[in-house]
C-alpha cells in the first residue's frame, strides 16, 4: 500500500477549504442566534399589543355602557322635564294633522 503524496499546494487548498466550512458553520450558528433572538423580540412585542388591545376593547365596553346611560329615555325627559320644563301633553292637548289636507307652496 502506497501513502499518498501531499505537497504544498494540496495541503494549503485543504487548510482553505477546511477554514472556509469552519467559517461557514461559525456564521451559520450567529444567523441562528440572531434569527432566534429576532423571534424571541417580536413575540415580546406581539404579546405586549395583544394586552394593549384588550385593554381597548375593555374600554370601548365601558364607553358604550356610558353612552348608554347618557342617552336613556328615562335621562333625556328627567333633563327636559327639570332644566327645559318641558312635560308630557296630555290627550286634549295633541292635535292630530292630516297630510292629505297639508299644502305645500
């Protein structure tokens, strides 16, 4: 059996070779890294916006039942009663109109 023969030209491209796999790999391993810590940043934020969105829609509850209270019938004649004095028309005082008498000029 015959050892190979390595003479300097071989040896150098083999080192190259061998250095740049190893650099590969080396970089290979940061993007991985990177690309993780990229996902582990983003989740954050995502989870961060999904609990400032539930809290918005908490309050957009609690605006609508505001809006609720503040335009019940029950409010609106308390106000018009109290602070416009108006009141409710009794049965001789409504006068019903007829449209087919209306002119219009």
């Amino acid at each position: 059996m015959t050892m190979p023969i390595y003479n300097r030209n071989t040896l150098s491209m083999d080192y190259l070779r061998n250095f740049i796999l190893w650099l590969a790999v080396l970089i290979s391993a940061i993007a991985v890294v990177y690309a993780n810590h990229l996902c582990r940043e983003k989740y954050s934020e995502l989870s961060y916006l999904e609990k400032d969105g539930m809290n918005l829609e908490i309050n957009y509850g609690r605006l609508l039942l505001e809006y609720s209270a503040w335009g019940s019938m029950h409010r609106v004649e308390k106000i018009a009663r109290e602070n416009q004095k108006m009141v409710i028309p009794q049965s001789p005082d409504i006068i019903a109109v007829d449209q087919n008498r209306l002119e219009i000029n």
